[in-house]
C-alpha cells in the first residue's frame, strides 16, 4: 500500500493538499492503491472529506483508528450522525469542557482552563490541557491525552492513553512514540513492503526515522523552496519545515521536488545523490481541460486579473492590491478578483479601502471550481516570494491566463517564461516598495500586450506538464523501489 502522510486536511487547504488531491488522481490513472493518512484531531475531518469527494475508505485518520479499531484501516470511518458541539463551564468560569460528537461517532471532550499569564500579570491565558475521546456508540473511553505549551514548539502532545486497543491498554510518553505504534500496526494490516510519502510532519518523520522494527519505503516530498538563504555556500541556512529531514537525508528512499531547478540547487550541498532526488511536478493539466483560443471572444488587451489562495501573509496579496490600484488611473476598465480564505482576510480589506479601489478589486471568498472561474479572466497575478511549484501557476496557465509574479525559486522560474507566457519582476524582501513597483510594472507590461498571441503561446507553454506524463514517473518511482 501507498500512503500520503499529512497532519490534517479542511475545506480551506494549502497547496500541500491540493497536491495530494492531484497524486491521488495521478495513483487512480496508473491503478496504484493509496490511503490518505491524517495524523491530528481533525473533529471536522468527514466534512472536509465529503466537501473533497474523498471516501471514508480512502483515509485513516490516528484518532478514529484507536477509537474504532483496526476496520478503519480497510473500511474507513463512516459518517453515521450530524456533528453535535456544546460547551460546559464550571461555576467560577475558570473551567470549561468543549464537547463535540463527530459525525463518525466520536465524542470528543476537550479540557480548558483559564491560569495567569507569567508574562502579563493581571491577564489570563486560556489552554487546553487534556483531551478524552469516546466512542460514542458504547460511551467506552479510547483515548487520552495531555497537551502542554512548548516554549519554542507550540503546543505539545505527552501522557497519550489507548484503553482496549484489540484488548490492550498502551501508554505512550510523547507523540512520536505515539505515531510510531500507528504506523508499525499498519504495516501488520496491510502486508508487503508498504511506500509512506511524507507531505508533512515532523513527528512522523522522527517516527520512522531509525526505525528498524518495520521493513518500508519512504519517500519525502519538498513543497516549498528548502533554503531560508544561501549567504555562506558551506553552511546553507534550511527551511525549518525541512531542516529535519535535510540533516537525515540517509534516512528518506527518495527525496521528490517538483522542478528541476530545486533538484539542481539541493545536488550543490548533496553532491553525487542524483539518484536520491527526483523530480515530478506537484501539478499538471488534463488535455481536455485546455482552453482554445477563440478569436471572436478573446479580447485584444489583458484587462480582468485575478489571483487565487490562501489569504496569507507569505503570499502579500496586500502588494498586489496595492499594484494594481496603482493601475487604475491609468486604465479604468482593470478588475482584480480575489480568491481564497484565510488569515489576512481582514489587512487586505483594508488595504483595499485604503487604495479606494472597492469598485474594482473584490475579496471573491473560497471557490469550489477555480477551473470555471479561470475562464472569467485574462491573467493571473501572485506576489508571492516563494512557490516550490506553485499549483495555481500551472492552472492559470492551461486556461490561458499568463502569469504576472515575482522572480521566485522554485516554481515561477519554471513555469512563467519572462515575455512569452508572462512577467517575472525582481523583487527585494526588504523594501516593500520596490517589491510593489516592480509587480505594478508587469502588470502593465502585460496589459500593454497584443492579448490573443500572448493567450496562444501561454497555453502552448504547459505541454510538458500532461498529467498522463508525470503519473508515469510516480508509477516508475513506486515500481522501483
């Protein structure tokens, strides 16, 4: 079996799930089996999963495991009950209970208390200390556990409690302990050298990490650019989400980035691991998705731009807001749409206001089906500073939207060719308006473009990334190994 190791998924993700949505399809083409493995409480997990059209067999959430049992593995949890929250607060209000039944039949008990702030006194900070889950249907206790605040790792899981798992009571200290037992009694259910592919989690890499108990394959996938910087070129300074992989490279079967640039940076401080480092694009197109030129409806100038994810900072849509209204005088008819949730939501509606640009720049909220929405527009702008691939990149540009961003490692290097299927700007991660000067700049290079040409050789750009190509390269790695 293959497995796609994450902590959690929602109805809002980042592009790590979404790259997961897009393997999945890629393992169905090719008839290799897969199961989703989600290792947090998720108490909105079968949602999540309906909203996604993901079966309950195809996941094993931790949690549901040990409180269901073994069936999980093969059969999933099943949606049984509409999802019930309520909260019970003890009379000095310091105290409360938050109660909720999950649709699968879990009853979760959530313990949280107020204490004084050390580090403002005359405060109070509210935790959660302890978490009971039940199996709802027998009210018999599956699970405990206590979480404490780290000083540097956030909020930590230890004491974690099984009661009667294939009637046993185990006790774990910590959560990698924890984790190691999931997936050692995976691998008793499904037999055979099982293949885990680590899309994210620190815990789950420590916990196979050294490992000998289990004969597996791991493969690690790098979403995001792995170098924080490369100012000294003997001791590049790691992403923090990679850094612990990356000082156990010996430790991952294969290591998968998504564009051949990252593969080259990662063998100048990994010389002669060719082999260990592969390269399959975490997105492609289906051919019959492109999108013909038609010359009676294609406008002859790039005036609706939009841009698509998470409303996070990393992504400084506020600097995009700010380009384009920087436009508006100049060409009234430009539009910005906006698509996505997140964080920021709230600084970008005011950077809106601030530019006076309400008529025209529009907060569009999530979307369900950004293929039907890429249609509505002309080009795609992202600011972002850092794509490993960018899933919205390659999206945009089967649909014929070129691409205005930033000259950003990894994935608009690749994919947006300076002039023929886009802009790539310079930017400077200290000066903020620099940044937006550059961005407003090819904005404006592209709406000064003769559009029907440009639109052509965009969709002309992407040929390489068919998804019947890149599912033959999971299918020759799975098969290797």
């Amino acid at each position: 079996m293959n497995f796609f190791i994450n902590r959690a998924m929602g109805i809002g993700n980042s592009g790590v799930e979404h790259a997961q949505f897009y393997r999945a399809e890629l393992f169905d083409m090719e008839g290799l089996p897969y199961k989703y493995l989600f290792t947090e409480l998720v108490k909105e997990l079968p949602e999540a999963m309906a909203h996604w059209n993901i079966r309950p067999e195809q996941v094993i959430n931790l949690y549901e495991f040990f409180t269901f049992g073994k069936k999980v593995a093969t059969e999933g949890a099943p949606r049984k009950n509409k999802r019930e929250d309520k909260t019970f607060i003890d009379g000095a209000n310091t105290h409360r209970i938050v109660q909720t039944l999950t649709s699968t039949g879990m009853l979760v008990r959530e313990h949280i208390e107020k204490s004084p702030n050390p580090k403002t006194p005359g405060t109070l900070l509210v935790s959660r200390y302890k978490i009971e889950i039940f199996n709802a249907e027998t009210m018999e206790r599956k699970l405990m556990l206590n979480e404490f605040a780290h000083p540097s790792r956030g909020r930590i899981l230890e004491n974690i409690h099984i009661y009667d798992f294939e009637g046993q009571d185990l006790f774990f200290r910590n959560e990698v302990t924890f984790q190691r037992f999931f997936f050692e009694t995976l691998t008793k259910i499904f037999e055979g050298k099982n293949t885990f592919i680590m899309d994210r989690g620190e815990e789950s890499e420590a916990a196979f990490f050294g490992n000998e108990h289990i004969d597996f394959n791991l493969i690690e996938i790098i979403h995001a650019d792995h170098l924080g910087d490369r100012d000294e070129p003997t001791a590049p300074l790691w992403n923090n989400y990679y850094e612990y992989l990356l000082t156990h490279v010996d430790q991952a079967d294969r290591i998968v980035v998504s564009t051949e640039l990252q593969r080259q940076d990662f063998l100048l401080d990994f010389p002669g691991m060719e082999d260990k480092f592969v390269t399959i694009p975490v997105g492609g197109i289906s051919e019959t998705n492109m999108v013909p030129v038609d010359p009676e409806t294609t406008p002859k100038r790039a005036r609706r731009f939009m841009t698509a994810s998470r409303l996070a900072g990393e992504k400084h849509i506020d600097q995009a807001v700010k380009a384009v209204s920087r436009l508006h005088d100049l060409y009234p008819d430009i539009t910005f749409d906006i698509y996505g949730q997140g964080g920021e939501d709230q600084k970008i509606r005011e950077t809106i206001e601030e530019c006076k640009a309400q008529d025209y720049i529009k907060l569009m909220g999530h979307s369900n089906n950004l293929a039907e929405d890429y249609k509505k527009y002309d080009a795609f702008i992202s600011a972002s500073y850092s794509e490993g691939f960018g899933l919205t990149y390659i999206e945009a540009l089967n649909a014929g939207l070129p691409v205005v961003t930033f000259k950003a490692r990894f994935g608009a290097m690749e994919l947006v060719k300076d002039g023929i299927n886009g802009y790539l700007r310079d930017f400077k991660r200290d000066d903020e308006e620099y940044s937006i000067e550059e961005l407003t700049k090819g904005i404006q290079m592209m709406m000064e473009q003769d559009y029907p040409s440009f639109k052509k050789a965009t969709i002309a750009s992407v040929k390489d990334f068919h998804n019947p190509i890149i599912a033959k390269k999971w299918s020759k790695l799975i098969n290797e190994l």
